[in-house]
C-alpha cells in the first residue's frame, strides 16, 4: 500500500473542503455553501462540484495527515473526514506545534515510511 503524506490544508483543499475541524479560525464540519471561499479557493457559482474520488485516485493509499497548530488538536478534522469520506484509509495524524522546524515534521514523516 502506498503512503501519501499531506498537510491538513493540502487535503483539504483536495477534498474541496472550504472549512472543517476545531479550532479558532475553522469551526464548520461540513462545507457551506452559503460561506465565502477564499481568494484561493475562489470559483464561479456555475462551477459544479466534483467528486474528488473522481479526479483523484486515492484507491491504495494510506493518508498521513499533519498539522501546525498553536492549540487545536488534529483529532476533530480527523473524525470529520472519516465521516465525510468513509472509505479514505487514513492513519493517525500529527499536529506539530505552531513553531515546529521543517527537520521535525521531516523526521516524523521519515519515521513513518
């Protein structure tokens, strides 16, 4: 089984989730549709929504997900997306403190390969 390890963010963005998980700046579990996306993640209201199962192969793989947080746990945005996506193998995930050095979530990536 391939391993394939992303930050929070990245999957979320993936996922085309505009917000989800605990802490101060994301509070919503689900997406809203009446909430306004970022410039980033900016589309036009005919843009349909794609499964993203359907233009990502994530068939085989296990998702490693991480985090930089100075309060928020990981825990939430985890049990969130098992809900949302049941049939994502996801591992347990990291969350490394706000100020956490590139070699310390190098290391935790090596460690897990």
């Amino acid at each position: 089984m391939k391993k394939l390890f992303l930050g929070l963010l990245s999957l979320s963005l993936l996922l085309g989730l505009t917000a989800f998980g605990s802490g101060s700046s994301t509070t919503s579990s689900i997406p809203n549709a009446n909430s306004s996306p970022s410039k980033a993640e900016s589309t036009k209201a005919s843009d349909s929504a794609k499964d993203p199962k359907e233009t990502y192969d994530l068939t085989g793989k296990t998702l490693y997900l991480f985090c930089t947080s100075g309060s928020s746990g990981i825990e939430q945005s985890l049990s969130d997306l098992h809900a949302l996506y049941p049939d994502l193998n996801l591992a347990d995930g990291q969350r490394f403190a706000a100020d956490a050095s590139d070699e310390e979530i190098s290391s935790w990536i090596e460690t897990h390969q």
